[in-house]
C-alpha cells in the first residue's frame, strides 16, 4: 500500500507553461513534506519542502500547496522550461524520531516542449 | 560545498556474487540513509543510522546488512546477488533539526 500517492505519473507541457503535480498521503504523523527532482542517472535534490503549518510556499518559479485537512499537496511549476524536463518526486517524512525516513510518491516524468 | 559521496559510481557483479557500496556523508550530518531505486521506481528506503546506531529499516532483503564506522562513512553489504538487485543504489545525509536530506549521486549495480 502507497503511503504516498502521486499524479499524474507523466506530463507534457509548452515552454512557458505551468506543470501541476499533485499528492496525497495517508499517515496523520507526516509533517514534513519535500519535493525532490531528478535526472536521469543521478540522485534527487532537493527542490523546496513544506510544513503543515502553512498553506503555501513559493521559491522562484515554483510553489507548493498544501491542504492539511484533504491530506493533500501539490508542485506548481510556472513559467516551465526546458531544463525543468525531469522527473520529480514528492515525499513525506515524519520528525518524531531521529532517522526519519522519506516516503517518496511513484513520481512524475515532466517533459517541457520547447 | 561538500556532497554525499558514493562510491564505486558503476559496479557489474555476477549472480551469488557479494558486492559493499560506500557513502560518506556531509560533515557534521548526524543520519545516513540507503535507498534502492529501480527502473522507473520511486526511491524504496532500505535502512538509515542515527550516530552510527541503526534507527530505522524498511524493505531490505536479509541478503543486505549496512554498518556506519567511526568516521561515519557507511557501507552497504549486498551477499547472494539477484538479477532483481539491479538497480540504483543511493545513500543520503541529513542533520537532525535540519531540512532536507542531500543525495548522492548513486551506485548503479548491474547483476548479470
């Protein structure tokens, strides 16, 4: 069972437009949640995280959504490019113990079509 | 600044054959992480330590055991090799308190 549940699995978008992203998860103990984008053959980084205790956050060109009550969060991505083409990845993670894993979502594959 | 390091990048072995994976974290970082990552597959975690104490494991195959060192360097011990043991292999450092965790760049291991 996927802690973590992430749409659509692909997305094609025109240069300039916005790519959505959307998550949800199960587990009431999550409280932190990042979203990581990778390239082929290398590791995720780290792209921006969010907290419960806001409903929005925005870095540059993307923002993420959260609602508490719904359980669920999303990545907007404006004003997309064509380096942004990658596949991206929310998480969850709980801090009630120290090693707190992440639960990654299946991911995203973002294709920005010059 | 100073990243996870992994190493070896690329590694073939032969069924039943052992292979260790090495991930030094970030300095200072407190956490190590192992996730394996199979084609087109989100990241499955395997096992992390906290302070070079084993915190927390997931789905890893009693084939695998990982230790973290005084220095904090960490290895993963893969014994009985599979075809299904293919698969990108990443480690990853965090500081409790922190934010966010920092990858490194993978081991790829290919079992033939």
């Amino acid at each position: 069972q996927q802690q973590v549940k992430q749409s659509p699995q692909s997305l094609i978008v025109q240069k300039g437009g916005i790519s959505i992203i959307n998550c949800a998860y199960e587990n009431t103990a999550f409280d932190y949640f990042p979203w990581y984008q990778q390239f082929p053959g290398k590791g995720p980084a780290l792209l921006i995280a969010i907290r419960p205790d806001v409903s929005e956050k925005k870095e540059g060109r993307f923002t993420i959504s959260f609602n508490k009550s719904a359980k669920q969060f999303s990545l907007h991505i404006m004003d997309s490019q064509p380096g942004d083409s990658a596949t991206y990845f929310c998480a969850a993670s709980s801090n009630e113990a120290a090693g707190n894993k992440l639960t990654f979502g299946g991911g995203t594959r973002v294709l920005v079509k010059p | 600044a100073a990243g996870v390091i992994q190493s070896p990048r690329h590694l073939i072995k032969e069924k039943r054959e052992t292979a260790t994976l090495k991930c030094y974290p970030i300095p200072r970082h407190d956490t190590v992480y192992w996730y394996q990552q199979g084609p087109g597959q989100d990241p499955q975690f395997l096992i992390s330590f906290y302070e070079k104490m084993q915190s927390d494991k997931g789905s890893i195959p009693d084939r695998f055991s990982a230790q973290q060192f005084s220095d904090y360097h960490s290895e993963l011990n893969m014994s009985s090799l599979e075809l299904g043991d293919s698969a990108l292999y990443f480690c990853a450092s965090s500081l409790t308190g922190g934010e966010g965790y920092t990858f490194g760049s993978g081991t790829r291991l290919t079992v033939v």
